[in-house]
C-alpha cells in the first residue's frame, strides 16, 4: 500500500496572471504536463491566444477574465474555470502588480497593489480551497517574491502585499497540515517579464538610482519566465508524501571571463 493515494490524473489547474510572463510560462508548462488549465487576467485577448495555442498543441485550456481587484470577477472565474474543467486540483496564485510607489504614496493607490498581491489572492483561497480541503487533495502555490525577505525602496506596497502573502501562506499550511493539502511559496528573484515595463521613464531612473545607492543591483542576469515555470511545475508536481514549501529561484550572475 502507498503511504498516500497518488495524484489524480487529469488534474484541473487555474494558473493567475497568466497573460504574459510567468503566468503565461506556466500555464504552458502545466499543459504540457497534461493538466487541464483555466487562464486568468484581465487582457483576455491574450488569454484567448495562449488558450489556442495549448489546445493547438494537444493540451486542454479555457480562458476566463478576471480582475482581482473585483470579488465578484474573482467569483465568476472559479465559477467558470470549474463549469469548465472540473473540479481544481491545483492552484497557481501568480497575478501580481508592482508600481514604484514609497511609504508615504496616496493610500489609494497602495491599496489597489495590496488587493491584487495579497488580498486577492485570499479571495482566491477562500473560493477553491474548503472543496480541496474536503476532496482531502490540492495544491496550491503562491507566487510571492524575494522582496518578501529583501525589501526595495520604491517598492512600499510591493514589499508590504509580498511579505504578507508569505505570512499567510505559511500560517494557511499550518492550517491545511494533515489535510492531504499541498501548500507552497514559489519566490522568484529578479525575473525578465513586462514587470516594470509600464513605469515612466524618470521613475526608471530614480528607483534604479536608488536601488544601486543600497547595494542592491549586483550582477544584471534574470530569469526567464519559462525558468520560473519550471520551478512552479516542480513544485505542484511533487511525489505525494512531500511538500516542497518554500522554492527560491535566484538568476545565475553572467560567469566572469579570465581569471577568479
Ligand atoms: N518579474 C520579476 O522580476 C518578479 C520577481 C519576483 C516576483 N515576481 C512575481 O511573479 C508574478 C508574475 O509576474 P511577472 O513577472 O510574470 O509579471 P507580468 O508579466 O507583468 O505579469 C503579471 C500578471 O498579473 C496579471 N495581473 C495584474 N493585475 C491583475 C489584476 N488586477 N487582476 C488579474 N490579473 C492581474 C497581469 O494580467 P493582466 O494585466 O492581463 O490582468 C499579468 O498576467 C507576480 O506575482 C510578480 O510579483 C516577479
């Protein structure tokens, strides 16, 4: 007898955020893996996109809209993502949004950063997970970021939602222990995805300055989202009797020529 019944198979999985870079990375991976994916964002073009080109490849996927800043968009797309695929068997909280904004910026603003990092991720949590918890199987992963251990300037909201979803995550495995429930933190480090890629270019500027006054850009590699998605894979696709809880993915620094 094993010690826990294996994974089912076919899995249904929601992947968040999965218009563009991780997100999207992501979802291909797991179709590719033979998992059933629902793709969430707002630009659902895309998602309509990525969705025919998982199924172009013999993979199965549905593309939802969703807005994590709206309970009710995030209702409709679990609602829809199960209609669709079944009962979810996996999820991926990647969606996040990171504006250079600091401590002292409009409350306002702050806050929509805090709803899509953190709070809609639990929004997510409290709509999938009591029927994983009840099916005693599930996976879920957050994607958070090393700024969770490793604060920025520039960054006030980002730093706060990402530290606070590892917080949750960990107190939510605490929760979820002995309940067949698989709870992981996928934390990746400095990544090449359209993060950042909507900011001025004086706010450029001034948060690199920044970040190079406090020692903080070290060497200039990245990850590439199919990199990241590779850890994310791993984690969900963990043998039974395991659970991966935290995966930090860090860029290699470009090797040096010549001597050490
Ligand atoms: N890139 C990095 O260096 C880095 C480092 C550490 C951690 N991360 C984390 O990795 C995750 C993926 O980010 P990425 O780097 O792949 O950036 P990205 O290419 O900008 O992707 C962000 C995704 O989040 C979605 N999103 C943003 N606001 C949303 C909302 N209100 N409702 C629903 N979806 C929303 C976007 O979709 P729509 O705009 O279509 O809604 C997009 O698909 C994020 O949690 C990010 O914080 C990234």
């Amino acid at each position: 007898m094993p010690r826990f019944e294996p994974h089912p198979d076919p899995r249904p999985a929601i992947v968040t955020g999965a218009s563009s870079g991780i997100g999207a990375a992501t979802a291909l991976a797991l179709a590719a893996a033979g998992h059933p994916v629902a793709l969430g964002a707002r630009r659902t073009d895309r998602l309509d996109d990525l969705a025919a080109k998982i199924v172009a490849d013999g993979g199965e996927a549905i593309a939802v809209a969703l807005d994590l800043t709206d309970d009710a968009s995030i209702r409709g797309f679990v609602r829809r993502a199960e209609d669709g695929l079944g009962p979810i068997e996996v999820l991926v909280s990647n969606a996040g949004d990171v504006q250079p904004i600091t401590t002292t910026a409009d409350p306002a603003e702050f806050a929509r950063q805090m709803q899509v990092n953190l709070l809609g991720a639990q929004a997510l949590v409290h709509e999938v997970v009591p029927a994983m918890v009840r099916r005693r199987r599930g996976d879920v992963v957050f994607v958070t970021s090393e700024v969770a251990h490793s604060p920025r300037t520039h960054m006030a909201a980002y730093v706060a939602s990402k530290a606070g979803l590892e917080g949750f995550a960990a107190a939510m495995a605490m929760e979820c222990e002995g309940t067949g429930v698989r709870v992981g933190i996928v934390r990746p480090g400095p990544s090449a995805t359209e993060q950042g890629t909507t900011w001025s270019v004086e706010s450029v500027e001034e948060v690199v300055a920044s970040w190079q006054h406090w020692g903080l850009l070290r060497h200039d590699g990245s990850l590439r989202p199919a990199e990241m998605a590779q850890a994310i894979l791993a984690v969900v696709s963990a043998p039974k009797g395991t659970r991966w809880a935290v995966l930090e993915v860090q860029p290699e620094a470009p090797v040096r020529e010549g001597e050490p």
